[in-house]
C-alpha cells in the first residue's frame, strides 16, 4: 500500500490529477502561450486570501517544483486593515495548504472608505501600487494576479455596455509607474467554475473581498450582488443557456480583432480614425 498523504497534498494531489482537464492544462496553456515566466523570474504572488489568488499560489507552487525553467517565488499577503477573523483566515488557509507566506501591513481600507472617491477603485488602484513597491523591495521584477476567464470576459463586456468601448484585459503587461516590473494573470485561461469546483471538493473556505462595505458576505463564493460585474455575470449566465460557447466566443474575439472593420481605435493613447487611412485604401 502506499503512503498516506497528508491534507495539503491530497489538495495538490486534486490539481494535477482530478481537476487536470479543467485546472492544470489551463494554466500550463496560459503560461506558455503568452510567455508568462521566463528563466531568472522572481515573482510576487499576490495573496488575498481569496479562492482564485490561493488556487493561483498552488498552480506556482507546483509548476515551480517541475518546471525544467529556473524561477523563484514569493507568497505575499498585503493587510488591507482586514478584521482578525478574516486575517486569521488567511493565515491559517495558507499553513494548511503549505503556503509561506509574506505578510505587510497597510490603512488602506481606512483611507479608501473615507474617501470621497469611489471607494472600491480607490482601494484596487492603491493596492496595486503597494503590491508592486513592497514586491520590488524584495528583489521581484513580475506580481502575479489571480484574475480567470471570466474575469477577462466580464471586463470586456463591461467595457462595452458601461465603459463605451472595446477593452480586453491582458494576460501580462509592463507597469508605468514602477520600472523594471511587470504583471502577470497565471489563470487567465481557467473557468470559474471549476476554481469554485476545486473548492468545494477540498472544503476549502476562503474569504472574499473583506472590506467594511461587504463584511456579512465575506464567505460568499460571488460576493454581494448589486454592483456592475454582478450584472453582467448574470446576463452571461442567461445568455449561456441559448449559446453554451458565447464565453468562449467572447473570449476568442480579443483574440482576434479586426482592426479594418473598426470605426476607431487608441493605440499608446492616440486615438486613431478609420478615415486616417480610408482614401490611401481605394483600389
């Protein structure tokens, strides 16, 4: 008979074997098509004690113990000012699933849910910011994020019907603000679903966002409803029951837009006209 394994790796045990199809290929696929993690790489990645950003910690983790490909990586845990139960939560999510993680502290939920600004994009931008300078104090020049297919879906679709225009979001980009450092979406590829699956068949729990505005929902697996993102995960849903591909579909046209066919277009925040080229184009 063999070995009995401990907690922590029957849950490795469920990525590379169970949930393989719907989990690991995925990620693989991610890593390698859109050249995520080059040799030398010292990666932050970025814990919010969340399913996704978890799931994301063990996909590294994993890939690291394999992969032929030299990297290093970091857990990091930024404390947003969570309250003790959910700050606890974490900790100990990460020592049962073997996680070392980096904890700093920052007031940035008390600055954000003061502020006259909208609170949930002032507290994502300032975490950003704060992630990328405590990653590049600790010698990192990429921060992986745990954003998944349907993340990237939704923000295309919200881009459309609330941001009036067609905006995808990138499985990697170069950071303005902080030289030298770039970020990365290891899940880019992996449905939530099957994040959502991987959970449940662990019975695992996970925080959600945690802040004073959504508290009594922060072992939620969608969160509150109510906002944008909510609404359009529920057209989505709706839509699928007609069209079971129309994620797929909306996910495969960022990859292949046709710029001939567009009215205009920004490019490096220059917009462009269709009428720029239009007569230079008469056969």
């Amino acid at each position: 008979m063999g070995r009995e394994l401990t907690p922590h790796q029957m849950i490795e045990r469920s990525i590379v074997k169970k949930y393989r199809k719907e989990i690991w290929n995925p990620f693989i696929k991610a890593v390698k098509q859109y050249e995520l993690i080059q040799s030398g790489d010292r990666i932050a990645v970025c814990i919010s004690g969340g399913k996704d950003s978890m799931l994301m910690a063990k996909l590294l983790q994993e890939l690291q113990r394999h992969s032929e490909v030299p990297f290093e990586l970091i857990f990091l845990v930024m404390d947003p000012g969570y309250n003790e139960i959910n700050r606890q939560k974490i900790e100990s999510n990460a020592a049962l699933l073997h996680i070392p993680i980096t904890v700093f502290e920052t007031n940035i939920f008390e600055i954000a849910n003061n502020s006259e600004e909208s609170p949930c994009y002032l507290c994502a931008r300032m975490r950003r910011g704060h992630l990328y300078n405590k990653a590049k104090l600790l010698g990192c020049n990429k921060i992986a994020l745990g954003h998944h297919f349907n993340d990237v879906i939704e923000t295309t679709v919200m881009g459309m019907f609330y941001g009036s225009q067609l905006q995808a979001m990138l499985p990697k980009l170069h950071s303005k603000n902080f030289e030298g450092m770039e970020l990365i979406r290891p899940m880019y590829c992996i449905g939530e679903e099957s994040i959502l699956s991987w959970k449940r068949y662990n019975d695992l729990e996970f925080i959600q966002c945690a802040c004073r505005f959504t508290e009594n929902c922060t072992m939620c697996d969608n969160g509150g409803g109510g906002s944008k993102r909510e609404e359009v995960k529920i057209l989505l849903r709706r839509l699928k029951r007609d069209n079971p591909n129309i994620e797929k579909s909306i996910f495969n046209s960022i990859h292949s837009v046709s710029l001939d066919t567009m009215v205009g277009y920004k490019a490096k925040g220059v917009y462009h006209s269709f009428l720029d080229s239009y007569e230079s184009k008469k056969q």
